[in-house]
C-alpha cells in the first residue's frame, strides 16, 4: 500500500512540475516579446527624434547621418532576432 502511494505522489509532483514548467516557459515568451517590442519601439522613437532635430536645424551633420544608420542596424536586429530567435551580431573591424 506504501509504494502505491509513493509511486502515485511522483506521478502527481511530475504532473504540477509540468504545469509550472509550461507556465514558466509561457511567462519568458511573454516576456521576450515584451522587452522586443519595447526596445523596437524606443529604437524608431529615437530615429524619428533625430530626424526631427534635423530638420529644426535646417541641415544633417555627419553625426546625425551616422547615427541614423546606427538606428537603422539596431532596427534591423530587432527584427531578425523577432523572426528567428539569433542575435545577428557583425563584427566590422
């Protein structure tokens, strides 16, 4: 009678195990998206204000355009890391 008992106590541990184990997995997905959309987000609101103050000075520095083209990288790896889950990183140097 024991071991029918305990035996049937680590069937029901491994079944809430499961459960916490695909809310858990649920939860870092949530969270992924989350932090990817944020970051997306935060990456076109600086673009667009860069852009907005190069207008207000009625010309584009160096600076700005190079900085434009870092957003436009950063951009890009939100959305292959959205797609395939890999960090695209480039070493240029």
């Amino acid at each position: 009678m024991g071991a029918r008992r305990r035996y049937r106590s680590n069937i029901n541990v491994e079944h809430v195990r499961e459960k916490i184990d695909i809310i858990g997995l649920v939860l870092v997905e949530g969270f992924h998206l989350l932090a990817l959309f944020a970051i997306g987000a935060v990456v076109v609101w600086a673009a667009v204000m860069t852009f907005i103050s190069m207008f207000d000075k009625s010309h584009a520095s160096i600076e700005d355009v190079l900085l434009l083209f870092i957003y436009l990288e950063l951009g890009a790896m939100v959305g292959i890391y959205f797609k395939t889950s890999r960090m695209p990183v480039r070493f240029l140097i």
